[in-house]
C-alpha cells in the first residue's frame, strides 16, 4: 500500500476515534485505540493539527469544533 495512503488512513482513523470519544485524548490512549507506535501517531496529530483540525490543551488532543 501506498505511504501516502497509510498516512491518510491513520489521520482519519484519529478523527473518527475522537470524534467517537467525545471527550479529549492523550497520545498514549489514542495510540492504544488505534493500535499504532506513538511516534506514529504523534506525527499524524502534529499534521492534523497543523491543518487546524484538532486542538491540543495540557497534551490531550480533541477535535476543533467547526
């Protein structure tokens, strides 16, 4: 599978798990969830972050409500 297809997979496996959740995540929980080494994931919360889909308040991570 395609490098980039696995990275948007996992970006959109975190929406969903936090979407789901309803409540914010830590990176440990949501590697846990998704079943992912946390630099993995990390990296893909940096990027969706970036985009301005998540926001990150005292390293627990939740949708930004649009």
């Amino acid at each position: 599978m395609c490098l980039v297809t696995e990275v948007a997979k996992l970006d959109n496996e975190i929406v969903s798990l936090l979407k789901e959740s309803g409540v914010p995540m830590t990176l440990k929980e949501i590697a846990a969830e998704v079943g992912k080494p946390e630099k993995a994931v990390f990296k893909a919360l940096r990027r969706l972050f970036e985009k301005e889909k998540i926001s990150s308040v005292n390293r627990q991570y939740s949708l930004v409500e649009s």
